[in-house]
C-alpha cells in the first residue's frame, strides 16, 4: 500500500474515490457546499431525502458530477462534533476503508480538512486517519486458498489532501508514525490469527527470533532444558501435558541510555488452553488460539517501538507453552515450586496463565526493570466484569496505573482499574503450599492478579487482563473479526 500526502484541492484531484468526513449536521460547510455545486445539487438532495446526515459511521457513496475530477465521492459520518476525539476519526476513517474495500475501490485520496477534530494538529490528525484505514483494512486470509479473488482487496493507493505544503510535511510524520504503529498491530493480530497447529511455542520463538534480526532488537530464547534448570517450576507445570515443548522468549530493544534501566513488557503466551485435565467445555473452545495475545502484544510492540527509535529500554519478556489433558499433564491437587521458591498449589490446570506470569515476573527481575506490565487473556471473569469494551487493569503503583489509563483513553484501547485491596489475598491461601492457584468465583479477575501480585512485590507493576479485547466476535469500526492486537497502541502510547 502506497500513501502519499500532498497539498491538493479534494474537488480538483483525479481519484477512483474522494473520502470526505461529515460531522452531524454539518452539510453547509463551504467544502460540501463547492462539493454540491460541482455534484450538480446531488448531495443537497440526498440530504433532503434523508439519505444522509452525517451520523457516526453512516455513509454516503455518489458518482462524479459535472465538475468534480474524482469519478466518486465517499461521505462519511463523524457524528456530533461536540465531544467527537480521535477515535471518531480512526472509527470514521476505517469505516470508509472498509466500504471501499468490500466494493474493490482500491484507490482513494482523502480531504484531511474534513477529518478536523478539536484539540488536534496536522500530525495527530494524519496519524489517526491512517491508522483506521490501516487498521480497518487488515485482513487475515492467508488459509483462504480457494476462490482468493472474490475476498476483499487490500487498498493499493492512498492520498492524504492537505490544504498547504506546511501541513503536508507535519501530515507526513504522523504517517509515519501510522505505518509503525500499524505495522506492529497486524502482527499481533496475525500471531493470534494463527491456528494454534502452526503456533506452538517454537513458533513464537522463531517469530521472535526473525523479528529480531529485521528490527535490530537482542533476542535469547530459553529451551526446555535451559527452563528446567534455571528452575520455572510454575512454567514447566503447566508445559508438561503438552509434546510441544516450552519457550522462554526475551526480547531486548536499547533505544534509550546504555545505563538506564528497562521498562519490562510481559506477555501470556499459551498458545492453546484446553483447561488441561481441568479440560474446558467444547463450546468455543477453539477461541482460546487467542491465550497468546499477551505475547503478541509484546512481540508487535517491540517491533513498533524500535521502527519508532523510542528513545527507551525495554525488555520482552514471553513464557510460550500449551496448556493441553494428557498423561503427562499436572493434576489437580499437584504442587509446583515455582522459580520465586515459593510452592503453589494447582487447584485448577485451567487457571496456567498465573503459573506461567508468575515465574516470568520472578525473572523479569533480572533485568532490573523500572517498571513492569504484563499482559494477558488471564481470566473469564474479566469479560464478566467489564464485556468486550475495557482491559482491566490493576497494580501496586497508583501512578502507573493512572498513566496507562490515560495513554487507554488517548488511543481508544480503554482501560478500566479494579481494586486490589489486600483482603482479596486471603481467598487464595492454601492448607498445603505457600498458595494456591485459584481463589474460587467472587472476583476472579481480582484474585488473578492479587496471585500475580505475589511475584511481583520487588518491582513497580501493573497487570492488563485483555480476555474481554483481545478477540473481536463480530468486526466493528476499524477492528476486524478475529484478534483485536490490542495492547500495541495502548503500550506505544504509554511509552510515548
Ligand atoms: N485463558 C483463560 C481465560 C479466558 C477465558 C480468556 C475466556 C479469554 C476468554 C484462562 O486461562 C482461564 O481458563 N481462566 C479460568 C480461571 C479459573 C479456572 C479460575 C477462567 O477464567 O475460567
Ligand atoms: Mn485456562
Ligand atoms: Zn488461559
């Protein structure tokens, strides 16, 4: 895909489709106005019927009039314009890319004018703009061998209109910024994507791996062997009813001080939870592909923020096993020794995600982090509590927890803070090992993390439980079914 921005007049420019945004009611701007004139009263007329009023994510599609250069013109809602943010524009902007792209308009320059939202600059605004072009046009179909041309075509040309060559150059870097952003989201999303037959553990290792060597970043991965004597007792637990073999995957990208310590990011990487001998119900059972999308969001994140020289340290950090029922596999009532030396009572093999993240944040210590985040498809609860709609996110640390909420809001991955009062520690005390490993069904979500909280005293540290925004059911806006790769912009945003 190829996207240009250059200083143009929208009406003048030659283009299989003119994308203009359109807040609610507002038709009588003096762009639309030209715009009407030059359709020959088309667009009055559409509006008078009804047919169009710029409400959020409605469209409009018209064909070349009399004097308009483009053969087509795409309106599309922002709705009210009091309130409306940056997510409006990424929302309306996939919006566009999706229509055109289900009709097979593969070519399409944009009226940035248009897309003005309050508090915005030229960078911003290009940013979010092509983000949900981008983002709204990912699609995964890399299986779909037969009848490959009757799928939706990725866009082929994109031209972002700026009213002057000032705003062309500001509109360029936040471009930029969208290409990298994006770039690290669809890996994530196509590392979930991926049926949990290709990714075993050794998939994500050698993802990482080849994403090293592209993006310059450091990388050791840990076998089963190296796992075993270092002594992931809670990782190799979970690993053992598996043939597929465990990984303990690092990533290292340095793009701040030599001396200054590392933000540590990291991810749940199961690559299949069947629940274990604990199995889970058949029913949807194939969604759990997606336990992995902790490990994805760190991978794409890596990837984005070294494409973005990040001025930071920061360290990745993936436990990769699969959580499978067999001969081989830990029973209920088994007690581990975790790598922290504390022993943990596995009441449950469904609730392995704590297991593995447990031992992982004991290793995180290693690298002396400034600040840890982990992310992962932790808990059902969690869709329980909040839906699809907000990660939830708990910590030890008021103003990390503040600071992600915030980078939540700005990027439209938003977040959601439950309690982690000590109390809740006290479901989770075991008659037989230092703790146990699930604390029964009032607050899942909650006592998770308190379970987390554990490894992860010595260290400032949040948990994102994204079990409710990692999947996306349906596909809405500029979040297409399937993995959300949700966490990227929300971490590119936090380290921002
Ligand atoms: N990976 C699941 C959580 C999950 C469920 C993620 C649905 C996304 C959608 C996790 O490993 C799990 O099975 N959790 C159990 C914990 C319970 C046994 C304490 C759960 O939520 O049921
Ligand atoms: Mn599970
Ligand atoms: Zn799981």
């Amino acid at each position: 895909m190829d996207i240009k921005v250059k200083k143009a007049d929208p009406l003048k420019q030659k283009t299989p489709c003119l994308v203009l945004a359109v807040y609610e009611g507002k038709l009588a701007t003096s762009l639309l106005k030209d715009l009407d004139r030059a359709l020959g009263g088309a667009l009055g007329r559409a509006g008078r019927a009804g047919e169009f009023a710029g409400k959020h994510r409605q469209t409009l599609m018209l064909h070349g009039g009399p004097a308009l250069a483009a053969e087509r013109v795409l309106l599309v809602g922002l709705g009210k314009e009091k309130g409306s943010g940056f997510e409006h524009l990424r929302q309306a902007a996939g919006t566009a890319g999706t229509f055109l792209q289900e009709r097979k308009i593969t070519g399409l320059s944009v009226g940035l004018e248009s897309f003005a939202v309050r508090g915005d600059s030229p960078e911003r605004r290009a940013q979010a703009v092509t983000e949900g072009l981008l983002l709204g046009t990912y699609r995964f179909d890399r299986y779909r061998k037969e009848k490959a041309e009757e799928l939706p075509p990725s866009l082929k040309q994109i031209n972002l209109l700026t009213g002057d060559q000032a705003q062309a150059r500001e509109s360029r870097k936040g471009v930029e910024n969208a290409q990298a952003i994006c770039r690290g989201v669809a890996l994530a999303r196509d590392l979930v994507n991926e049926p949990g037959n290709v990714k075993a553990p050794e998939y994500l290792a050698q993802c990482a791996r080849d994403l090293a060597r592209e993006a310059g970043l450091g990388c050791t991965v840990l076998g089963p062997r190296e796992v075993e004597e270092e002594g992931f007792g809670a990782m190799l637990g979970v690993a053992q009813g598996s043939v597929r073999e465990p990984r303990l995957i690092v990533l290292e990208y340095r793009g701040g001080n030599g001396d200054a310590s590392p933000i540590a990011l990291v991810g749940k990487g199961v690559t299949f939870d069947a629940g274990g001998i604990s199995l889970k119900p058949a029913e949807k059972m194939d969604e759990m592909k997606m336990d992995m999308a902790g490990a994805a969001a760190v991978l794409g994140t890596l990837l984005a923020a070294s494409l973005l020289k990040l001025p930071v340290n920061l360290v990745g950090i993936v436990p990769a096993v699969e959580n499978m029922p067999s001969g081989s596999a830990i029973r209920p009532g088994d007690i581990l020794t975790s790598l922290s030396g504390r022993t943990i009572e596995v009441l449950n093999t469904d609730a392995e995600g704590r297991l593995i993240l447990a031992d992982a944040l004991t290793y995180a210590k290693r690298f002396n982090p400034r600040v840890v985040i982990d992310l992962a498809t932790l808990t059902g609860a969690c869709i329980i509590a909040l839906g699809h709609h907000a990660t939830a996110v708990l910590g030890n640390h008021k103003g990390l927890v503040r600071q992600l909420v915030r980078a939540g809001g700005e990027c439209g991955e938003r977040l959601w803070e439950l309690p982690l009062w000590d109390d809740y520690a006290a479901q989770l005390k075991s008659e037989v090992a230092d703790v146990k490993n699930i604390g029964g069904r009032p607050a899942g979500t909650i006592t998770a993390a308190a379970f987390l909280q554990k490894f992860a005293s010595d260290f400032t540290w949040a948990h994102l439980d994204i079990a409710g925004t990692a999947w996306e059911e349906k596909g809405r806006a500029y979040i297409p079914r399937g993995g959300t790769g949700v966490g990227v912009r929300l971490l590119l945003e936090y380290l921002k």
